[in-house]
C-alpha cells in the first residue's frame, strides 16, 4: 500500500476522531454518564435510529428536524464506543464517571479500533475510498441486524463475529463517511 495514502488516512481518521470525541466530552460535562443505563441492546437500537434517519436523509434529501448526515454519523461514532464499554465495564464500575475516566476508557476503545482499521485497511487496499457513502450506511445498518440477532441469540454465534466486532466496524464504517464527507 502506498505509504503516503496510508499516513493520508492516519491523519484524517484521527482528526475524525478529535471531532468525536470532543463532542463525547462536551456531551459527559452536560449530561454525566448517564448512557451507562443503557443496555447494549438499547445502544444497539441507538445506533439504528441514526442509521436510519442517514438512510432517510440519503434517499428523500429533506431534513425536518436540524442536524444532518454528519451529525449523525458522528453519533454512531460515540454510541459504538460506549455499546463497547457497556460490553467490557465490570459490573461494579459506577454509573457516574468521572471525566478523567470516561475519557481514558473513550481512548482506549478508540485505539483498539483504530489499530482493527489498520489491519483492515491493509488487507482490504482502502476500498471503502471507491465506495459510495450510502453503501458505508448500508453496511453500518446490515451490521446492526447482524448485532441485534445475535442479542436476540443471548450472544451466541456459531461461525460470526461478535457484538464488539461489529460495533467496531460500524464505528470505522462511520468514520470513513465522515471522511468522505469531508469533515475537518
């Protein structure tokens, strides 16, 4: 892989994520943890409703109530880290974390992922960069009926990835539309 689209996407992936996640901190001062109450299969219908709604805005082009494809997209982005933190936090974790904390946590599930993207990416030859932004919410939304059936299936695969690995690739898939999107 070309060494200069590979470091091109570095620095827009990690830019896209400084987006995020000063959006998760700005929304943590305002509203606490409070997400912690949810469980992963809430978080998991979360994440489709913003799909949905992208699928919506994608295919009618009206947008009634304000924030658009960006924002929603930037909305899986956190939601996919906090549904992987409800799925790794010990049960005794607090409901109320500090700041200090959610941030260490959002970081830490941010560079597990980041590091799956770049072995994908390498292996996959940055495709995603040919795909049209509405395949990347396709797939985000097959993901999460993948993610719901296997909930509905008390997590048990036979031969499928798991929860945490499809919440990973839809916050990737997430990512690479707002790239595509152009957001800075």
């Amino acid at each position: 892989m070309n060494p200069a689209i590979l470091n091109r996407t570095e620095a827009e992936y990690q830019a896209i994520i400084q987006v995020c996640r000063d959006l998760f901190i700005k929304k943590t001062k305002d509203y606490g943890t409070a997400w912690r109450i949810l469980r992963p299969a809430s978080i998991t219908d979360q994440i489709f409703i913003k799909a949905q709604r992208i699928r919506t805005l994608e295919e009618t082009g009206i947008n009634k109530v304000g924030d658009g494809i960006t924002g929603e997209y930037i909305g899986i982005v956190n939601y996919c880290v906090m549904g992987i933190l409800q799925l790794e936090l010990e049960t005794e974790t607090p409901l109320e974390m500090d700041m200090e904390d959610a941030c260490f946590f959002y970081d830490q599930k941010i560079r597990e992922t980041y590091e799956l993207m770049l072995d994908k990416n390498h292996d996959y030859g940055e495709a995603w960069r040919d795909m049209r932004i509405s395949s990347l919410t396709d797939l985000i939304l097959m993901k999460l009926l993948r993610v719901k059936q296997i909930e509905d299936n008390a997590g048990k695969t036979l031969a499928s990835e798991g929860v945490k690995a499809n919440y990973q690739d839809m916050l990737n898939y997430a990512v690479f539309a707002l790239i595509k999107l152009g957001l800075k």
